[in-house]
C-alpha cells in the first residue's frame, strides 16, 4: 500500500480529485464519460505532467473490453444502468466505453492509502476486486442493497465504520433505543415516510426548501472530507449494524445521498 497515494473512482468533473491532490497526495483519477475525462486532464495537465496525477478514461468492469455506457442529461447520473442515469426525468446517450477490471488497474498503479468509489451502482466492482494488501481506508455510495458490501469489508479486515450525509458531509447517528431522543428520531421518520408518499411534496421538502434557507441551487459534486480527516463519528461493526438496521427501516437510506466510509485499524 502507497500511504500517499489515493484513487479517485468516479472523478466526474474532478473536484475531489483537486481536494486529494491539495493534500498533498498523488492521484488516479477515472472517469468513465470520455467528455468528462478530457476536462480533468486539461484541468489537471501541470500535475499531469509532473506525475502527481493519472487520469485513466475506463469504466470499471468484471472484463477487459466495452460495454454500454448512459450519458445523461444530469451528468451526476452518468452510468451503466440505464434506469439509474434516467432518473428524475433524464435524458440519456447511449455511448460504448471501455472497461478495466479493478484489480489490473490496482496492478498497474499500485494499491492506494484510500479508496474513493462513486459509479453510480457499480461500486461493487471495485469492492469485490479488493483482496490481500488493501487501502487503509475507502468510501462508496451507500444504498438499499449494500448490505453485502458492508460484510465483504468486515470479511476483509475493515474494523470501523461511518454513514456520511453528502448534503451536510455530517455523520449519520440513531439515538439509544427506548430513549425520548430516539422517540423523537423515529417520529421525525415517520414524518419522512409518510411524505414519500406523495413525491412532489417530498421533493419539496427535502430539496426545495434547504435550498432556499441557503440561497442557492446548486449542487456540489464534492464527496467531501475523506475519512482520514475524521476523529469522530466511528462505530464497530456492531454498532454500524444498529445504525444501519435503522436507516433502512425508517427509509432515511432512500432520503438523499450518503456515503459508507470504512477504516482499518
């Protein structure tokens, strides 16, 4: 493992890749959407050129080759999955893009210090790849079904563990069972739940609404602080598995976008 080294899975218009790489750490960059990969490499063409950053324009597969690739019209929704890059309305672009799998990349470039994975439903074949020498620490884009990545990280030496919240980049935290604390969070929930049925509504609220008190629409693409910068927020696996349990139950998950971080001791 190359302690000052960090991969950039999903580079989209390279933002995290300029926060790595403003910490001092040398960076691999891929991007699948060939537009947004020719954008990082002019972005980036000084540390380009002075090998501090590679910026590879492959998707991440389970064979070497080409497959179908959906541009959307929402470019944070790039992805393999068409459903995926079509929500919210979107329009897509089917492209044919090249594949790598994960682990000859890490063959090539060497395994890093931490792993950074945003694919839009494809993390898993980055995740699956990983095996013998692994980055200390990694983060992906968590979801309903990502109870399996969470038991291959366990399986693969990963100790402790953070739910992140990509609006706020503040770590997710259910109250103690029983409490009026958690009383409360699990009235806050049902409020959630019961506004998902009616989506315009919860469109609104979820999104609408902060977006005003911060006088903005925009949305940034960054990832946000990297696990290595965070002292607090950490649970065992046993304790992730509460917060996790109830982030599912209560539909929190499907809210926005969060991100799963992971530690090795």
């Amino acid at each position: 493992m190359d302690r000052k080294l960090v991969y950039d899975v999903g580079g989209y218009d390279g933002t995290d890749t300029s926060r790595y790489l403003s910490l001092g750490y040398r960076v691999v960059c891929i991007e699948a959407a060939p537009n947004l990969a020719a954008q990082i490499t002019t972005r980036f063409q000084r540390e380009i050129s002075a090998g501090q950053c590679t910026v590879l324009n492959v998707a991440i597969g389970t064979t070497n080759g080409h497959i179908p690739f959906y541009l959307s019209s929402t470019s944070l929704l790039n992805s393999f999955d068409r459903s995926l890059a079509t929500r919210h309305g979107a329009l897509v672009t089917e492209i044919s893009v090249p594949t790598r799998t994960f682990d000859s990349i890490l063959a090539e470039h060497g395994v890093p210090y931490f792993l950074k994975i945003d694919i839009e439903g494809a993390d898993h074949a980055c995740l699956r790849a990983l095996g013998g020498e692994v980055p200390q620490y990694l983060s992906f884009e968590a979801g309903r079904d990502s109870f399996d990545m969470l038991l291959l990280l366990a399986n693969l030496g990963y100790t402790r563990f953070s739910l992140v919240c990509q609006r706020t980049f503040q770590q997710i935290t259910v109250p103690v069972a029983g409490t009026l604390p958690h009383l409360k969070w699990s009235a806050r929930q049902l409020l959630r739940l019961t506004l998902r049925k009616y989506p315009r509504v919860h469109r609104v609220v979820t999104e609408g609404l902060p977006r005003l008190a911060r006088g903005t629409s925009v949305i940034t693409p960054s990832s946000g602080p990297t696990p290595m910068e965070r002292r607090d927020g950490w649970y065992s696996m046993e304790e992730f598995m509460y917060l996790w349990t109830n982030v599912i139950y209560s539909g929190v998950i499907d809210s926005q976008w969060y991100d799963v971080h992971a530690a090795r001791d």
